[in-house]
C-alpha cells in the first residue's frame, strides 16, 4: 500500500513553461486535492475532486488545470509557469461518502519557477 | 475564505498547556486539524462536527463551538514530539461539501 505517491519531488521551471505534477493514490479514496504550502500562508486550496470526472476550484485556482479521468490519479497542469508559482505542492485523498474526512497527503512536490 | 489561526507562534517547556484558536467568520460545517513536521506532509489529528462535541488524540483534545464558529486544539501537558505547525481546515455551510481551507498555521515549539 503506497498511498499518495506525487512526482516529481523537485522540478525547476523556467518563466513560460509548461508542466504536471502527478499524484496518485491507491486507496480508492473518491476525494483528492491540491494544495500549495508558502511560507505564513498555510496550505491553500488548489483545485479538488469529488470523483472520476468532476472537479471543481479552490481558493487559488488561476493558473493551474486538473483532470480527474480515473479514481487513482488526479495531475496537476501548470499551463504557463510563472514565478508566483513557486512553492510547495501537495496532493491529498481522502475516502468520502459526505466530504473530504483524514486527509492522507503525499510527500509534497517543491517547484521553483526561475 | 481562510479561517484565522491564533497564536501564530508559542513556545512551551515539556509538561506545560497551550491552547490554539481556529476561527471562521461564516458558519462552519467541520473542523479538521492536522500537525505538520519541518519538511514532511500535514497528519490528520481530528475531525470536529459542528454540534459542539469534544474529541481528544493522546493528550491533545478539541472544542467546537458552531454558535461562536469556533474552535480550539489544546496542548496538555505538552510532549518534545508535539513540535511543528498545527492547522486547522474548515469546511463551511454554505460552501462546495468538497471544498476545505486551512488557515496559516500555528508553530509550536517545545523545549526541554
């Protein structure tokens, strides 16, 4: 049982590229989000998914597409890297019948956006 | 929107309490805290229901106090493992049932 399993675990990106981050989870866990970590801003809600074909936004979603195809894998797009976007990224599952309970988070995936 | 954490920072000696407020301007729903390591992922800690109940993990419990929107972590007599940075997440009434916010966090720090 591996869990939540993203990568890579470190990516350096140039201004104006593209990219995925993957994350998948092998609990069978409806629920999975994303989350970006900064430093004094906590963990913000990226985008998230409810299960295989619906996904909705978060609290920061500009920038960033997602695609929920099938129930183990939930990838992250950055279309367009900018600096801003340089952060911690973690993807997290959850079992759900009624909205997201423990969450379990990957390991994290540190991105720099030179 | 983000609920508001507070103290952003404390800091204990072994045995001592503290108490961390998580606080949210609209109605909430639930009340998820979680503990993060320097450098590892977020550990789900306990998940409050909004009907006031208590839960408590080890010698770590919680309140939740929907009429006040609410809630608080407290830290009894506080272990060197209790170290690292305490979120809470909220989910409101009114929002997406999937959608769950963390506040900034708090850091704890606990010396021997």
């Amino acid at each position: 049982n591996a869990g939540v399993t993203q990568t890579p675990k470190f990516q350096v990106l140039k201004t104006g590229q593209s990219m995925t981050l993957q994350c998948a989870q092998d609990m069978n866990h409806e629920y999975m989000s994303w989350y970006r970590q900064d430093p004094g801003m906590g963990l913000r809600l990226i985008h998230y998914s409810v299960g295989a074909g619906i996904t909705d936004q978060g609290e920061v979603p500009n920038g960033y597409n997602v695609s929920r195809s099938t129930t183990e894998d939930f990838p992250l797009r950055l279309l367009s890297a900018a600096p801003s976007q340089t952060s911690v990224y973690f993807c997290a599952s959850s079992y759900s019948s009624a909205g997201p309970g423990e969450l379990f988070f990957g390991e994290g995936s540190r991105l720099t956006v030179l | 929107q983000q609920p508001v954490q507070s103290p952003q920072a404390v800091i204990l000696r072994e045995g001592e309490d503290a108490v961390i407020n998580c606080s949210s301007s609209k109605a909430l729903y639930s009340v998820h805290w979680y503990r993060q390591k320097h450098g590892e992922a977020p550990v789900f800690l306990m998940i409050l229901l909004k009907g006031g109940e208590q839960k408590g993990h080890e010698k770590i419990s919680a309140s939740f106090n929907e009429k006040k929107q609410q809630s608080s972590l407290y830290l009894t007599a506080s272990q060197l493992s209790y170290s690292g940075t305490y979120f809470c997440g909220t989910r409101m009434t009114t929002d997406s049932w999937g959608k769950l916010q963390f506040g900034a966090g708090t850091q704890v720090v606990v010396t021997p």
